[in-house]
C-alpha cells in the first residue's frame, strides 16, 4: 500500500513540476481571435514574448524582429525594402539633397584628414581653406594620429545649422598652422553631376539620382546651356537607379506640350492617377537624346518612357533595368522605415516595364551579359503580344525596361575593367597623392585649357602602371592604356575644376555621347563632334510646374540594393 502511495506522489510531483515549468508559456495559451491580420499580428507578438521570457540563451529580439521585417518584405518584391535606424540619417540626406557641414571633400591620408576640394560656396572655400590642406583640430579635439572611426570624425565637422567650428589647419604648401573659424551651413549633395555644351547648339546634362533638389539643380544647368546657345539635349541617365517620382514627371514636363501625358499609376484599389504635363516647358519639343544603360532604373524609366512613347527625342543605348513599381517610404516609430510598394507606373501609351520577379529569379546585368545582350541588339528580348503604338506609328514594348531606339553596346573589357578601377576610387586616390606632391605644376592651367589641351605625360602613366603593380594590379599598357589616360585626365581634372570639367573629358570617347553627336549631325551639320567649349554664367530663373500625380513624392528605388549602397564607401572620399 505505501509502496503505491509513493508511486502516486512521485507521478503527481513530476506532472506539477511539468505545469510549473510551462506554466510562463501557458499564461499566452487562450485562443486568438480577429481577422486574419490582427491574428497574424498577435502571433508574432506572442513568439517574440515567448523568446524574450523563456528561451534557454540570451537573445537579442531586435535583431530577431530586424531579420523577420527583412524576409516578410522578400516575400512581397525586390523593391519593398527596410532602412535600419543604423543609416536612415545617411539615406535621408541622399534623398534630402543636402547636409549640415563644413563643405570639404577629403581624405583619411596617413595620419590626418587632406583636403581634396572645398565645395563650391561653402564655409570652407569662403573661409580659404585650400586642396591640399590638412585639418589637425576641430574644436579642440585632434583628427590626426588617434585612428578615429570615419563616422566619428565626419560627426566633429557635421552639426547644427549656423553653428560655428574653429579648425586647426595645416598648408602644406608653404608648411604654415593656421586657425579658421567656420559656421556650418547646408552643402549641397549634388544629383545634377554635371552639364557642359558639346557644340554651338547641343547641351549635355548628366543626372546621377532624383533627390528633392533634382529639378531645381536641373532647370538651373538647363538655363545656363541655353543661355549659351543649347537647341538640343543630351539627357544622360545612365546608372541612374531612381529617386523620387516627382521629379522625374517635373523633368518630363519640360520636354512636354500641354496636356500630353506623361505617367499613369494604379493601386490595389484600382484607382488610377494620371500626371499631364503642362504648359511652358523650358524645353518643350526640343531635339533631346535620352542615355540609358542596364542601371537605369525606375524614375529614370519614366522619362525614357514618357518621352518615348510621346515621339519626342531618341533613347539611345540599351535596355534599361525594368522597374515599374513606385514605393512610399513609412516609419516605424524606432527610427527605422520601410519603402513598401503602393503603384505600379505606365508609360503614356499603357505599357508597364516592370520585368518578371518571383521565387528568387530576378534577372540581374550578369544574366543580361551571359545572354549576349549588353553586346548584340538582336539578343535583346522583344515579346511581341506586348506591343504598344505611339501617336505617331512607333512600335514600342512593354515587358522589362525601356528598348532603345538606338542600340549602342557594352564597351569591351578593357574599358570595363579600367571603369571598375575608377569606380573603386584607384584613380582618384592616385591623382590626389600626384596634386599633394606636385600641386604647383597644375597651379597655371584653365579649366578650358586643361579640358582642351591637357596630355598625360608618359612619366606619370608609368607612375600610375607602377602605382598599380605595387597593389597586385597587372594591366596589359597595350589594351588599356588609352582608357587610362582618360581616367587619369578626368581624375586629375575632378580635383582641379570639377565635375564640368569631367563631363567634358569623358564626352570626348563616350561612344553614346559620339552616338549622339553623329545622329544630330545627320540632320544639321551644326559645329564639331569635338569643339567643347566653357559655359558663360548668366543669371538663371526657375520657372515651374505643378504634376497631377498624387504620389508624385514617392520614392522609386531602381534596386533592391539602393539603400544598402548608401552607407557603402569603396574608398575614402568623404563630405562634410
């Protein structure tokens, strides 16, 4: 009897031990109810306590939460993205057009921070400091020597509005200490990249993103060209991934008559918002040459698009990326939002671009190379029961980006590798240790002189081939030494003058830009494909423009990997 007393109390200890033990889980155990989001919403919650109070280890749930916002957003499309707290500062300044700083592009060398150029109108340039110069001090605190992180640094030159910073500097062109007293203002984050003319009457403008001051960058550029004489455009919009849709429209417009139509968008509901142009564009029915690539993307496929299937101008290049979904950036409350997809976008005549997603397959540039297409025009996708008619009989497709009128092809691999290099900052970083070493012998030269009549000397290509070599870099002098030279030049001009002063260089064997000139010259024999020449400065008004597009402020990101790239350094070059 006593021996199944004790059985009984041994079974009834380990069944209440069992209760105990699950009893922390068992308070959440009454069943939901709701509709099937709010059930949705309520079992995540109920995971998340069920980890944070009850999981065996330490977890981290934000990272958890962070990891679970990612994968329900790779569920919906390539384009739903989320921005951590850790860079929506950097991504809102992207998209904001401007920071609070001292205006100074410099950077980390050696021991301390190098000038490489004051911005335009900054405090820095106004209060004279040069390229070339370092800045020890800022406010006391030493810059150089202490291995400071970049983000703590740029954050002793950033601040308030107005507020003033005394900096340390060393020239070390005449080897002096100086003391400078700068207040902080707005510096620009510049989205036009640059604009020059080509001949008399041709104007070049090259967008690199659409950001809040794209079309007030942009009409002020398009004033000077035509102040100087500008009756047609090249608009280059290559590896340009997207911004605000509203922008683009604006840009549009000023190509546009009235009424002409330039973007349709629809929602879930089916409600549909149509964006006219309207009147008085600053270049309304203009000769315009629209430059496109793989990388342009969203935004920059709705002028394309808007352009294209209106008849006005020529897309010239290749197919674009093939983004027709527009994005609302929303908070969510931490700091931290998400770019979740609201629209999708048509092109006047109806067509949509967005190209195919879903179960991971996203067609990428590598597929696009590996298919043959950045080579060869006739590799180039057409579906035919996605054909669309412009007002004036243009066959146009909808299916996956904008196909050019024009088919210009990938240049080959030696200029690919040599822009792989630029793009990683090689020649820049070398063109500034030449300027630090040599800045006097640069020191006489024009912007228009150096654009004109700059040659690279033999000396310091072999400077830059044994930069090369020392950093585990073998190029063969016979295949790439003439796109080398035209990186040095650009680099070396970039420090000197300016992103004008690199639009022309590189527009001289640009083979889009040549594409360009021979297509106007078939019709005007206007000028020389060559005859690059320095704006005047007149003063400039903005006129403007309202769209109808009640999500014109949305954003549009060109790819997946847009808000990543923003915190991206792939060398030290950094503002502030």
């Amino acid at each position: 009897m006593r021996q199944k007393l004790f059985r009984l109390f041994l079974a009834l200890t380990i069944l209440m031990a069992g209760i105990l033990i699950g009893s922390q889980s068992d308070a959440n155990s009454y069943p939901l109810s709701g509709s099937p989001s709010e059930v949705a919403q309520e079992k995540m919650q109920r995971l998340l306590n069920f980890i944070e109070e009850d999981y065996v280890d330490a977890v981290n749930t934000d990272s958890i939460v962070t990891v679970t916002i990612n994968e329900i957003l790779d569920k919906l499309d390539p384009h739903s993205v989320y921005i951590p707290k850790t860079i929506s500062s950097a991504v809102a300044e992207q998209m904001q057009g401007d920071f609070v700083g001292i205006g100074v592009n410099f950077y980390r060398y050696k021991d301390s921070v190098a000038v490489i150029r004051t911005v335009a109108g900054g405090p820095s340039e106004k209060a004279g400091i040069q390229a070339g110069d370092r800045i020890l001090l800022a406010q006391g605190d030493t810059l150089y020597g202490n291995n400071m992180p970049n983000d703590q640094l740029v954050q002793k030159l950033k601040g308030p509005i107005n507020t003033e910073v005394g900096l340390r500097v060393f020239r070390k062109k005449d080897h002096s200490f100086q003391n400078f007293t700068l207040k902080r203002d707005r510096i620009p984050i510049v989205s036009v990249s640059g604009y020059c003319m080509l001949d008399s009457s041709l104007g070049y403008l090259k967008i690199n993103r659409f950001a809040a001051t794209t079309y007030d960058e942009f009409s002020l550029a398009l004033a000077e060209l035509k102040a100087s004489g500008a009756q047609e455009l090249i608009l280059d919009l290559r590896d340009n991934l997207g911004g605000y849709m509203g922008m683009a429209t604006q840009i549009s417009d000023d190509f546009l008559s009235a009424n002409t139509p330039i973007v349709y968008t629809k929602n879930k509901k089916g409600t549909t918002a149509t964006t006219l142009a309207n009147a008085g564009g600053a270049f309304e029915n203009k000769p315009v040459y629209v430059l496109v690539n793989e990388r342009s993307a969203s935004a920059s496929e709705i002028i394309a698009g808007a352009l294209q299937d209106n008849d006005i101008g020529t897309i010239i290049g290749r197919r674009t990326f093939g983004k027709g979904l527009v994005q609302r950036e929303m908070p969510l409350g931490d700091g931290s939002s998400v770019r979740l997809t609201i629209a999708r976008y048509y092109t006047p005549t109806g067509r949509s671009i967005q190209k195919p997603y879903g179960d991971g397959d996203y067609e990428s540039a590598q597929d696009r190379y590996a298919t043959g297409e950045l080579q060869y025009k006739d590799s180039m996708p057409v579906i035919d029961s996605l054909a669309y008619t412009t007002p004036k009989g243009k066959i146009v497709y909808g299916g996956g980006g904008i196909i050019p009128d024009v088919f210009v092809p990938i240049e080959d691999n030696a200029v690919l590798v040599v822009k792989e290099l630029e793009r990683l900052g090689v020649f820049s970083f070398f063109s500034f240790e030449q300027l630090d070493a040599h800045r006097s012998d640069y020191q006489d030269w024009t912007e228009a002189g150096f654009v004109k009549d700059f040659q690279v000397p033999e000396t310091l290509y072999q400077d830059f081939v044994t930069y090369l070599k020392n950093a585990g870099v073998a190029l063969d002098t016979k295949d790439h030494k003439v796109a080398v030279l035209l990186e040095l030049k650009a680099a070396l001009a970039y420090q000197l003058f300016g992103d004008n002063a690199v639009l022309k260089i590189r527009a001289a064997q640009d083979p889009m830009v040549q594409k360009a000139l021979a297509l106007k010259n078939q019709t005007s024999q206007v000028g020389a494909v060559n005859n690059i020449h320095l704006l005047s400065d007149p003063s400039a008004t903005k006129t403007k423009i309202q769209t109808t597009n009640d999500v014109q402020n949305d954003v549009e990101n060109g790819s997946e990997n847009d808000v990543q790239n923003t915190s991206k350094e792939t060398v030290e070059n950094r503002e502030s």
